[in-house]
C-alpha cells in the first residue's frame, strides 16, 4: 500500500516553483474557501500529478478538493483497476470520491467518449456546488490538440484550446494548471517521490487519432523543425485567444441574445464580417450544444446561406435534429421527425443535459439549471405556470410518458394527491390533450410535473434555496 499522505509531503517539497499557469491559480485563488474544488483523475501520471500539486499550492486543499473518476469500461478488468487505485488513493490521501462508469452500448470515438465523461462531470459539479473542476492536460496534450482542431478546419477558438480557464454555461469553470508542463517534467518528478500512476495501454493505440498525431506525428515535427515546436505551441494559444477576444469585444456590441438554446437571431449582423458571423454561431452553439460537434461542413453551409443574401438552408445533424437557417435570420435546432414514436406509452427515459426532447405531436422539453442568488426575485416566482416548472430535484435522467390510469401526485400546495384523471376533468381538457400531454417523473417513478398544472409538492423549492432546474414545455 503506498503512503499517499507522506508522499505528498515529499512532493510539496520537490515541486519547488515548478510552473503552472498562473490564470488557473489566480482563479483558484479567488474561489470561496468554503466551496469544493473538483478534480478529474483517471489514474494517469498527470492527473496524479495534478492532485499532488493542488495540495501543496492550493491553501486548505485537504478540505476542499474532491477527486471525480469517471470509467468508461473499456478495458475490462484494467478499466476496474483503474478505478480502483483511484478510489485507494483518494482514500488514502483522505479526499471525498466520486466514481460513475458508462452503461452498456459504450461509444468508442473519442469525442462521443469525451461528452460522456464531462457530462457526468458537470452533474456531480451541480450536485456539489463546486466552484471549478480542475483537468490534467499538459503541454503535449496542447500540442496535440492543436493539431487535431487544424486538420478538422477550426478557426482562432479550436486552436486556442485547451485554455487554463474556461467558461461554460451553468457557471461551470474548468481549469488547467498543467498547461506550462511537458509530459517528462510530470513524469520525472513522480519518479523522483517513487509515485505510482496508472498506464492506459489503449494509448499506444495509433488507431485513435490522438495516438496517431502523438506517437508519430509530433515525433516527426520535433526532428524537421529546429525551433522549440511546444514553446511555438504556447505562442500560437496565446496569439489565437487574443484574436477571439478581440472578435468577442466586437460580438457583445451587437447585444445578441444567446440564452436561448434552440434558436438565435443573428439579424443584427447582416451585412457583418463572415468572421463575426461563424464566431457567433459557435458561441451559441457551444454554450448549449458543446456535446455535440458541429461539422465544419455543415457551419460554412449556414455561413454561405447567410452572408450571401440569408438563403434558406437546413442540415441534418443527427439524432432527428435538423440545424436550419430562414429568411428572417434565424438559426434554428428543430426536429427532423419525431424522436418518440406516436404510441409513446412506454415512454423514454431524457437526459435534459444532453437537450431537447422531441414529442410525436411535435412539441418538445427543454431543462436548464436556473440560479437566482443575486436577483432580488428568485426566479420560480416568475414563471409561466402554463409551460414552466421549476423543481429542487436535479436527477440525471427523466423518465416521460403518456398519462396512465390511476396516475396521481400532489401538486405544489395542495393538500394531498390527487388523481391526474380529475385533475384534467377539472381544466376541461380534450381526450387528445390528455394523449399528448407528456407527464415527467423521477427514477422513483413519482410524478416531478405535467405541463399545465403546477410541479410535484415533494421537488417544492425551499426559502433558502437559490437555484432550480428549470424545465420548459414548447407547444407545437
């Protein structure tokens, strides 16, 4: 058993002034000490490093830093092992785990592999309300990156990832301190304290991309070129982050609306810069979607539609989803074709976080975390009850369906269940009303709300609470 706890004691000792990027400190710095710091540690040299190194530079890390573990099953008994020495050493060097794995079909791309593993990232960051999640890459993984964003086509914003700090919606921060580090330097350090850390096999897999651009091409780049090709890298973050800030500066002058996540008017640049055109889409897109990849083909083909003359054009994206421009501006997600068949009985289970549900009769659901800490009036008091509930219960997964017979809850106020039979007798709906109305219920199967009448008494909002997930019913 390694002795994590005087291991990081001896680290403290050696990391020295060992650069990290100082715009992920300073941010740390300013998070309140009562807040949670999470950090994302597979096992590998880097994450390794990267919790030992928060310990010795973060004051009061002991207290505030939780290790997340997210395995994806890939390995079979290495992928249990991993997660195993994750939670050993968290143990050991007394932090909080947290650990989920990927369900059976698990998706093999790396990008599919990636949503996954930030997607559950982002509920424990709600469940815990933590102020950041820290994230292990280095200077390699920057170098590679950026190879991988040229050869897809990106612009300025591709190749400036991974940035130190980064914002997301939900007032989610991730952060990478290890950016200055080259892979040697973390590795040799770990050697120096005699630190175990994890190898993944799968990457000495040139099938994967990454692996290809690593283990092959970067190798060949170091050779052919005589100047220092990670210190270029850096250069060319800092040089692309400065030219998105700059298109931003002049993006806000416009006051576009971004909020929200299945269409935006880009009407107000017409006759703008292309530039500031595929800038704005990728924010809105990226703010709601960033799951998702939206191919360059299909962006340069809503960039043509609009800056020549604002033709109409749609684009299948997948999952049913279509990506459409019109001849008012406007960018739009909407369905390709019902995503739930037209007997929807049984139902299907919705994970908000991922987007929208589509319903046959072409209505849709759409959540979002709600925050009202410093608004005078907290935002339930606000809604629309019609189309808008607001519930304290975040679960990951949603289960909706069609009315059932004998479906009964208490609404928020009432003084007991009722059954949903009287409760529509008494709104007087029409017998296809009840049909399409969808009803959306937790893992205990127990009834959360149905549009039209007010939200489940169990998911009231408390008096101190300050935030909410915001469900939202788009009528056809």
């Amino acid at each position: 058993m390694t002795a994590w706890k005087s291991l990081a004691a001896r680290f403290a000792g050696e990391i020295g002034d060992l650069p990290l990027r100082q715009e992920a400190l300073d941010y740390l710095k300013g998070i309140p000490s009562s807040q949670t710091v999470l950090v994302g540690c597979s096992g590998g040299a880097d994450s390794i490093f990267l919790v030992l190194a928060l310990l010795a530079r973060l004051e009061d890390a002991g207290n505030r830093l939780q290790i997340v573990h997210f395995n994806h099953s890939l390995r079979g008994d290495a992928s249990e092992e991993d997660e195993a020495f994750v939670s050993a050493f968290a143990r050991e060097i007394g932090l909080p785990f947290h650990s989920s794995r990927a369900e059976s079909p698990v998706p093999v791309d790396e990008h599919s592999l990636r949503a996954l593993r930030y997607a559950w990232m982002s509920e424990v960051y709600k469940k815990v309300g933590a102020g950041a999640l820290c994230l292990g890459h280095h200077a390699d993984d920057l170098i590679e990156s950026q190879l991988m964003a040229l050869f897809s086509g990106s612009g300025p914003a591709g190749l400036a990832a991974p940035l130190p700090v980064k914002h997301f919606s939900g007032k989610q921060v991730r952060l990478r301190p290890l950016l200055a580090l080259r892979r040697r330097q973390i590795e040799k350090l770990l050697r120096t304290v005699e630190a175990p850390w994890r190898e993944d096999e799968s990457n000495s897999d040139t099938a994967y991309t990454r692996n290809w651009i690593r283990h092959q091409l970067v190798p060949s780049l170091r050779t052919g070129f005589p100047q220092d090709i990670y210190a270029a890298s850096a250069h060319t973050q800092t040089r692309m982050k400065e030219s998105v800030e700059a298109l931003d500066y002049v993006l806000d002058t416009f006051s576009l609306n971004f909020d929200d996540p299945l269409r935006i008017d880009l009407g107000p640049l017409a006759e703008q810069p292309r530039a500031l055109v595929r800038r704005a889409i990728m924010s809105w897109w990226i703010r709601h979607h960033s799951e998702r990849r939206l191919d360059t083909a299909i962006l340069e083909g809503l960039l043509h539609a609009f800056c020549d003359g604002c033709q109409k054009a749609s684009y299948s994206i997948g999952d049913h989803l279509v990506l459409a421009i019109n001849s008012n501006w406007q960018l739009h997600l909407r369905p390709e074709q019902p995503e739930l068949p037209r007997d929807w009985s049984g139902g299907a289970n919705w994970s908000w976080s991922a987007g929208p549900l589509f319903l046959p009769d072409g209505s849709w659901l759409s959540a979002e975390r709600v925050d009202w800490q410093n608004s005078p009036v907290p935002a339930y008091q606000q809604a629309d009850p019609a189309n808008e509930a607001y519930i304290a219960e975040w679960p990951s997964c949603i289960h909706v369906r069609q009315w059932e017979p004998g479906d009964r809850y208490q609404p928020l106020g009432a003084p007991g269940r009722r059954k949903l039979q009287d409760l529509f007798t008494d709104a007087k709906l029409r017998p296809e009303q009840k049909r399409t109305l969808p009803v959306l219920l937790n893992r205990q199967n127990e009834i959360l709300w149905i549009p039209g009448f007010p939200p489940s008494e169990e998911a009231r909002i408390q008096p101190h609470g300050n935030s909410a997930l915001k469900l939202t019913y788009h009528r056809q």
